[in-house]
C-alpha cells in the first residue's frame, strides 16, 4: 500500500467518513473516461481542427473552436456525428469506474458523453436514475441507489449535446435546473473532482455563484492534480524554462482552486488516483464489520448468557460507530439484531438504522443454482461490504443430530481472508471461534504484519479466566487500533 502525504491520508480519512453519511458526489471529466480508450475533447475535436486549416495542438479554446465548425458549416450535424460516433462504442470500465461504484456513492456529475459510469453502476447491480436532459430532472426513478447527471448530454441524444459556444452562453437559461441542482449539491456535499481540467465555463459560472453566497463558510471539495514534475522535461535550457512555467502556472491554478474551496491532491502519476480510491474503499470498509457465528448449543456458556454476551457485543459496535452486516446466522442472528437495535433506539441522535445491514440466507432452493452455490455468491456479496470480520461459537446439528463444527463459518472466515478484511475470532465463544483464534495466533505476523503489536491482546480472546468486560475493554482496544 503506497503512502501518501499528509494531505492526501487526510483527504482519505474524511471523505470515507463523509460516506458514511452519504455526504459527497463525483465530478467526472474526459480524463476518467479517456483511460478507457474514449477521446478527449482535443481528439474529438482534431478533424474538425484540420478542416478549418487550424492545428488542434496550437489550440486551448476548444469551445470557439467547436463554434467556428458551425459557422463555417451552417450546421452542428458533424459535430453530433462525431460524439454519436465516437462514444456509441462500448468501452471497458477502469478500476477508477469500479471503485466508485462499490462505494455507496449516490450522486455523480459529468460533462462526458458516455455511459461508462452507468455501466459500471449497473454491473454493481444498482439501480441508475440517468439526468440527460432538463426534462428527464422532473421525472423519478423510483428505487434508484444512484443519480447520474449528465449536464451536457450524452451519445444517446447527440443532437442535444452541448459542445458550442452558442449552447455555452445560453446554458444558464436552457438548463437553469441543471445550474441550481449542481448547485444545490455543491453545497451540501464534498465533491471529488477526477479527470477534469476545470476550463468549463459552465462549471466555472456555477463555483463563482456558490462562492459568492457561500463566502468563507463553503463546503471544502476536492481534485486530483498531476504534479508537474521535472523528469518529464528534458535537459535543454529551453526545456529547464518550459519546467518553471509550467510549474509556476500550475501553483497558481491550485491558488485559483482554492478560492472556490477546492484543494488540489497531487498525484506523481495517473495510477496513484486508482490507488487513493482503493484507500478510500479500505477505509470506509474498516467501519463496517462482519458478523459470522452460528450456535446450536453454546458451550461453557449457558443460552441466556450467551445471548446476552452477542447482545452486548453488537450494540457496543455500533456504539463505537460501526456498521454491523449479518447474515443471520442460527442461534445467533437475533441477538446481534438486538444488540444493534437498542443502541440505536437509545441514542437515535447517535446512530442510526443504517448502521445495521442484515442478509439473511435463502433457506430453499426456488431457482436455477444449487443453494451451496448462491450461499457462496451470497457470503462473498456480504462479506466484500466489510473491511472486519468477527467470529463467534460456530457450531451445527450433523443429520444424526450430533453437534459438529460449522463448516460454513470456516468458509466466511476463508473468503474474508482473501478478500482482505481484518480477521477477530473470539475464542472464549468456543467451537470453530476457538479453532480459527488457535490458527490465526500460529501465524499472527502473517495475518497482521503492521500490527504485531496486538498479538498479546488477539490472546486474550481466548482465556476464558477473563472476565465478559475485559474482553469487551480488549476487543475495543483491538478495533481502534484497526480503524487508524
């Protein structure tokens, strides 16, 4: 895991915490969508350039340039071509589009022209509300997990697609609901701001208006910038002079950002926005743990001390400010429900229903897969929302009625093992709890190699000479050191 500055950890920190309450939105520019092999504006533009004897590379102001087409023409019809041609192509989502779309991520904006961020949505099986026109912003999509607004179209209604400065000027009253939604959202959510270059007018029209009426009290957001660095320059006197106005320009464009509160992070490569965004999901996974255990007898405990020891172990979780995803499992489901529920009933102001996902598994088989196999999709599906993984008791009725390991809690722990999460038998529970704490000790630096430290207090979780607080006091003290 590659560390980043102190700016960038800090930027990681807050925005997955601003997840948790559904508080930020993407800004998506042609720099996301061209790494899928979709032109930027210059590419797209490059034909049009050379027909009117003009040099795209000698060019910056690409919406006179789109304008100049039509007045020379008499008509947009290419220029609709272009887009309907050159983004109609499906395309490959990135692990930047991914990412994002696993992230419970509610609002994206974009000025590009094709679907790859509903594409990946869809892929996530979530339900997209897709805003391509000021009359598709009256219309509900009920249900929906995510809202996509495209402000300037997209491919599928090219004619409509806004790309000349005609268009441009007369936005503010042709799309005004565009404007105030943005707008709206501006304020009230942190934005991160991926592959774009901030020369849209119409984006710059919206920022100077929240600055405005925001003054110092709006809301901080973010981008990402690529530093510009000097290897990228040659050795030439000409080349060391290019270096220092380029960065000196670019001191002053994070300047210029910072009036309209956002803060550039700098990036020494493309590849490191991937590596961010896979830092923001870990984050935000390391507050949402996973509850896996099932019990048809309880061991050295009697049911009604175990049930209050499962009790008293969710709703700590959530006092702690957890999420808590369950499969429900037997003898052991009820009591994690309840635990989470009366610490979020006591204290609503605290917590909240949110913080308590529940999956309970399909008991029969009524389609085409096997039930082994939906409960494995199932378990993965679960399991990838969380960043740690409690175990507890793990034990089964065999069909003569003898009590026998439960194999389907070996099998969470293997797939949240594989899929990264931090892994917390509680071994004082017994049963397959007891087994997987007795193997994850044998090997503990491989399991935690950045945190050896705590190998004394995962111990601890198997001496059933402590007390039910202090394995409380312990396990706390065990999560806070995984959620820094």
């Amino acid at each position: 895991m590659k560390k980043f500055d102190t700016q960038i950890q800090t930027f990681i920190k807050d925005f997955s915490n601003n997840l948790q309450d559904d508080n930020v939105a993407i800004f998506a520019g042609a720099g996301m969508s061209k790494a899928c092999g979709y032109v930027d504006w210059k590419q797209l533009l490059k034909d049009i350039a050379e027909e009117l004897e003009l040099e795209i590379d000698k060019e910056n102001d690409l919406i006179s340039l789109a304008q100049f087409h039509v007045n020379h023409k008499g008509s947009k019809q290419k220029l609709n071509e272009k887009i309907l041609n050159e983004f109609s192509e499906e395309a490959e989502t990135s692990e930047n589009h991914r990412i994002l779309a696993r992230l419970p991520i509610s609002t994206y904006w974009t000025t590009n022209y094709d679907t790859l961020i509903e594409k990946a949505l869809k892929e996530e099986r979530k339900k997209v509300a897709v805003k391509r026109s000021v009359r598709d912003l009256n219309q509900n999509v009920y249900g929906s997990h995510a809202t996509v607004f495209k402000m300037h179209g997209d491919t599928q209604d090219a004619a409509n697609a806004i790309l000349t400065k005609d268009q441009y000027e007369v936005y503010h009253f042709t799309h005004l609901p565009f404007v105030t939604a943005l707008k709206g959202n501006l304020v009230q959510k942190t934005f991160l701001f991926i592959g774009f270059s901030f020369e849209d007018p119409n984006l710059d029209y919206i920022l100077s208006r929240v600055r405005i009426e925001q003054q110092e009290n709006g809301r901080i957001h973010y981008c990402t910038m690529r530093r510009v660095n000097r290897t990228n320059f040659g050795n030439k006197p000409e080349d060391e002079a290019e270096y220092q106005y380029k960065k000196r320009k670019q001191e002053l464009q994070i300047q210029e950002l910072k009036r309209y509160h956002i803060e550039a992070l700098l990036i020494d490569d493309y590849d490191d926005i991937t590596e961010i965004l896979r830092q923001v999901e870990a984050s935000f996974k390391a507050n949402t743990i996973f509850i896996s255990g099932s019990a048809e007898e309880y061991g050295l405990m009697d049911k009604d001390t175990a049930q209050g020891f499962i009790h008293k172990l969710s709703k700590q979780i959530v006092e702690n400010k957890f999420r808590i995803v369950n499969g429900f499992g037997w003898g052991v489901g009820s009591a994690v429900i309840n635990g989470a529920l009366e610490a979020i009933y006591d204290k609503s102001d605290k917590y909240n229903e949110s913080q308590l996902i529940l999956r309970p598994f399909p008991q029969f088989k009524t389609g085409n897969k096997e039930l082994p196999e939906l409960w494995h999709e199932y378990r993965e599906k679960m399991i990838d929302q969380s960043g740690i993984a409690i175990f507890i008791f793990g034990n089964k009725k065999d069909k003569s009625g003898n009590i026998i390991m439960a194999d389907g809690v070996r099998k969470e722990f293997e797939i949240a093992k594989e899929q990264g999460c931090y892994l917390i038998p509680i071994g004082i529970t017994g049963y397959m709890a007891l087994e997987l704490l007795n193997e994850l000790i044998v090997d503990f630096d491989t399991y935690y190699p950045n945190h050896k430290h705590l190998r004394d207090e995962f111990q601890k979780l198997g001496d059933t000479s402590l007390s039910e607080e202090d394995i409380f006091k312990n396990l706390k003290k065990i999560l806070n050191s995984l959620k820094k």
